[in-house]
C-alpha cells in the first residue's frame, strides 16, 4: 500500500500536473497549427509556386516507370521519396514561423511595463522595507524619517595634483 501512497504524492505534485496540462494544451494547439498549416497557408503557397504537388516527386530505383507515387508504393518498388521530405521540411518552416510569431504576442503581452531600471532607481526603508524613491528622507508608507546613513550621496571623487619639485 506505501506504494499506492507514494504515486499519489507524485501525481499530485503541482509540477507534474502543471506539465501535464502543457503536454495536452500543447497537443491540441498542434492539431491547431497544424490546421492552420495544411488548410490555409499551403493551398496559397501551392498556388504561389505553380501548382506543384510536392507529394507526388520521387525517385524510381527500379526499371519499370510508374506515374504516380501510390502506383510505385502499390507495385512495392523501392523509391526515394524527395517530395514528402520537401513537403514536410516546407510544413516545419511554416509552422516554426508561426510559433516564432506566437511567442513574440505572449512575450509582448507579459513583458512588463515601466522602466525596467525602477529597482536601480529606489531603496528599501529600514522601517518597514518598502520600497521606496532613492532620494526620499522620510518614508511614504509609515512616515520614518531615513537616517543620514541611509541617504547618503556618492562622494565626487577628490582631485590630486602632483607637481614636480625641480631642483
């Protein structure tokens, strides 16, 4: 029974649940891009390029001629099938661009406004560690008055000039 026990932790660990809605989430948007793919960009592609039916290029090893590919795959002839490999390296371009534009949306929707710099450009109050603007003197969540220490400017750099002694 420890076993049983054991598996049912396993299974109900947020990380494992977490994946395994991203591995059917991600199944489904497949059989989406796919769609996307196979119905609306290739027919115009097809079309862009002549009509060419890439499925149907192949090379016969054999003496004998055949018109089509599934006459060749009917006869049992051995053939190299350029045309599919075409067809489905055209099929992964297509599909990796319109992942590629995808992610570039989401990233676009979750990348954060504001200044990216805002972190550089505040402190922590010693008080009640908010956040607060770098040169504030008194903290705007529970009114402490910031010590000197706390605010203290960078120091400009002190000049040094060395003369010769001549003589």
């Amino acid at each position: 029974m420890k076993i049983f026990t054991e598996f049912k932790e396993f299974a109900m660990r947020g990380n494992v649940v977490d994946m395994s809605v991203g591995v059917i989430i991600g199944t489904t948007f497949a059989t989406i891009v796919q769609s996307f793919v196979d119905d609306v960009l290739m027919p115009p592609f097809g079309l862009l390029i002549g009509k060419v039916d890439f499925s149907n290029l192949y090379i016969n090893l054999s003496s004998t001629h055949y018109n089509t590919l599934s006459e060749a795959r009917e006869a049992g002839v051995p053939t190299i099938n350029y045309g599919v490999f075409l067809n489905h390296a055209i099929h992964f371009l297509i599909v990796a661009f319109v992942l590629f534009l995808f992610v570039r949306q989401i990233n676009r929707l979750r990348r954060p406004s504001g200044d990216p710099l805002d972190h550089m450009k505040q402190k922590m109050c010693s008080f009640c560690f908010s956040n607060i603007p770098f040169k504030a003197t008194r903290c705007p969540n529970c009114t402490s008055e910031l010590t000197v220490d706390e605010n203290i400017e960078p120091r400009k750099p002190t000049k040094i000039t060395i003369k010769r002694r001549i003589g």
